[in-house]
C-alpha cells in the first residue's frame, strides 16, 4: 500500500512538471531583453499569465518565438509589431490608447469621478437633513426657564 502511495505522489510530481527554457542565447544581454519582452506579452490561451509565467504549450512556442526574433536582431518594436498582428492588443498589458480601447483607459476615472460625485451629494443630502446646532436659542431658554419654574 506504501509503495502505490510513493508511486501516484511520483505520477503526480512528474505531470506538473514545468517546461524549461533550453534556449541558448548569444549574450547575456539578449537572454535579459528576451525574458523581459516576454514578461510584458500576455499568453493567449492563459489570458492572466504573462508567456515566462504561463505552462501552456502556445506559451512556450510564442516564447521560443520570442527568443529566435531576438536572435535574429529585430528590435522589441517588432516584435511586438509581430504579436499584435497575430492576437491583437490583447498580448499587450499596456494596451495603446486608441478608439477601441478608451473605455477601457477611461472607465477608471469615470468610476473615480462617479464615486467622488456621490460621496459629494452624500454629504450634501447629510447636511440639510440633520440639525445645524443642538444649542438651545434665547426664546428656547427662556421658556424652559418658565416651565421650571412654574414646576416649584
């Protein structure tokens, strides 16, 4: 029973056994800007994991992808250039600010604002319905004064 417990722990290690890069790069220079270009693309398939954080299979390819264009000494530029033909702007963390997306670089402050906006008419709601002062004015005093008084 022991042996078919150290055995399905193995079966489990080596399915989540991660791909590694192999990739062999001129310069240390280049391994850096490949890695951090690929960190700034998001994985298609992942859609939350950038391509050095993501396992899926596209990852690694685009990621390979990645690092041969770096090889061949095309610019960041370019290859950017390269996955957003391909996928769009959705690749990109930093969408560039266009008509397509200026909701989505604008809802922010709209929310800000709208929130700001509330909290304003919050307040002023507040202010006329609660009591300007809790003193009590000279005719207020004088009557209880009287009513006091008319008490003894």
């Amino acid at each position: 029973m022991r042996i078919l417990f150290y055995l399905l722990i193995l079966v489990a290690g080596v399915a989540r056994g991660e791909m590694v890069d192999t990739y062999r790069f001129k310069s240390v220079e280049d391994r850096t800007r490949a890695v951090a270009l690929a960190k700034s693309l998001r994985c298609p398939q992942c859609q939350n994991q950038n391509l050095v954080e993501s396992n899926s299979p596209i990852a690694y390819d685009l990621r390979l992808e990645v690092y041969k264009m770096i090889d061949e000494g095309k610019t960041n530029e370019q290859i950017i250039e390269v996955m957003t033909s391909r996928f769009g702007n959705f690749v990109l963390y930093k969408p560039p600010f266009q008509r397509k997306t200026a909701l989505l670089w604008g809802l922010p402050v709209l929310l800000l604002l709208a929130a700001l906006g509330a909290l304003w008419r919050y307040s002023r709601q507040r202010e006329k319905t609660s009591p300007k002062s809790t003193a009590l004015s000279p005719e207020q005093k004088r009557a209880l004064t009287d009513l006091l008084e008319k008490k003894q």
